[in-house]
C-alpha cells in the first residue's frame, strides 16, 4: 500500500511539473515575440533617426542657409559670419564678488596703546 501511494505522489508531482513546464514554455513564447516586436520597434525607430539626421544635415547646408540669409535680409538683417564678428575674451565683463561683512573686528589703536605703541 505505502509502494502503491508513493508511485501515486510521485506520478503527481510529474504531472504537476510537467503542467509547469509548459505554462513556462508559452509564457517564454509570449515574452519571446514581445521581445522580437521591440526590437523590430527599435529597427525602425534607428532607420528614422537616421533619415532625420539626414534631412537635417541637407537642410543645414552653408549654400542654402546662405540663400535663405539673402532672400530674407529685410526681415532678418542676418550678415554673414566674418573672423572680426568675434568678441575677444578681454571684453567678457565677470561678476565682481560680495564683499564679506566684518564679524569680528579688531581694534588696532587700542591694541598698540596697550603695548606702548604710538597709534599713529
């Protein structure tokens, strides 16, 4: 009889894993062909990426922007770049610093007239 129920557990417990092996396997399946959209996702997001660095890299050629200086000087007032447009960095004006407030002054005369000094 004890034979008899430990084949019976143990022909269960087979089952039991075998159940989840499976729903394992589909659930893989199914993680699987999600991860194979994405990429695919990503494939697509990289190609237009790429045709939109393409456009802006011909839309940002010098000879065009140059025209479109030209035609639309009366609106703009843009001028072509020259070397001389260029500030240099002597002109650049910094932030004078805060002066720090005295905390704890210190009082000279009378420090000397104690040592016998003349103050002045």
């Amino acid at each position: 009889m004890t034979r008899f129920l430990i084949n019976l557990c143990i022909a269960l417990a087979v089952m039991g894993l075998g159940t989840w092996a499976y729903q394992e396997h589909y659930r893989t399946q199914a993680v699987m062909k999600d991860v194979r959209g994405l990429q695919a996702r990503i494939g697509d997001a990289h190609e237009r990426l790429a045709i939109l660095r393409a456009e802006w890299a011909y839309l940002n050629r010098p000879d065009r922007l140059r025209d479109l200086a030209d035609l639309n000087f009366d609106r703009l007032g843009l001028l072509p770049m020259e070397p001389d447009s260029f500030g240099s960095a002597r002109y650049i004006v910094y932030p004078i610093p805060d002066i720090l407030p005295i905390t704890d002054p210190i009082d000279v005369q009378s420090y000397l007239a104690t040592q016998g000094e003349d103050p002045l």
